[in-house]
C-alpha cells in the first residue's frame, strides 16, 4: 500500500481495492486541464471602471476585490487537482 507525501489535502492511500492510481491520475489531470482554461477566460472577462460609473463608488473596487476572490479560489483548485494528481503519480512510481 502506498502512503501519499505530506499535503494540505486528505488524499487516499492507494491500494488494490481502491481506483487504481493512473485512473485518479487521469481523471485529476482532465479536471486541471479544465479549470486552467476556465481560469485563462475568467482572466480575459471584462472587469472595467467604465461599467460602473452609474454605482455607488466603492462599487467598482468591490467588484474587483470580488474577481480576485474567485480567481484565487480556481487556483485553489488547480492546487487540489494537482495534490491528487501528484499523489497518483507517486503510487505508479512505486
């Protein structure tokens, strides 16, 4: 049975009974794959002063606050996916 590196993350041991390492490491790597694209057209989306010059003032700097709230939270996940994926790794390389 394989013990995963330490993580910040609960990640499974890998063992026989369980999904086999390179089916986690796949589905984990897809799951990146999809975020980072989610995350480069989030980036891309207009976040811009002009739309709220009708607001209130502080509107448009609580908008932004907002945006690089959510940004952090898919690099969250890209940190996630990437402890499952590495943990899968590790357990192949056994």
């Amino acid at each position: 049975m394989y013990t995963p590196t330490k993580s910040p993350f609960t990640l499974p041991k890998i063992n026989l009974n369980g999904t086999d390492a390179q089916s986690l490491f796949d589905e984990y790597m897809d799951a990146q794959d999809a975020i980072r694209k989610a995350l480069h057209i989030l980036q891309k989306c207009t976040c811009h002063g002009r739309d709220f010059q009708c607001n209130p003032v502080d509107d448009y700097n609580q908008a932004l606050f907002e945006r690089a709230e959510i940004l952090a939270k898919l690099d969250d996940c890209l940190d996630y996916c990437l402890a499952w994926a590495d943990n899968a790794n590790e357990a192949m390389e056994q």
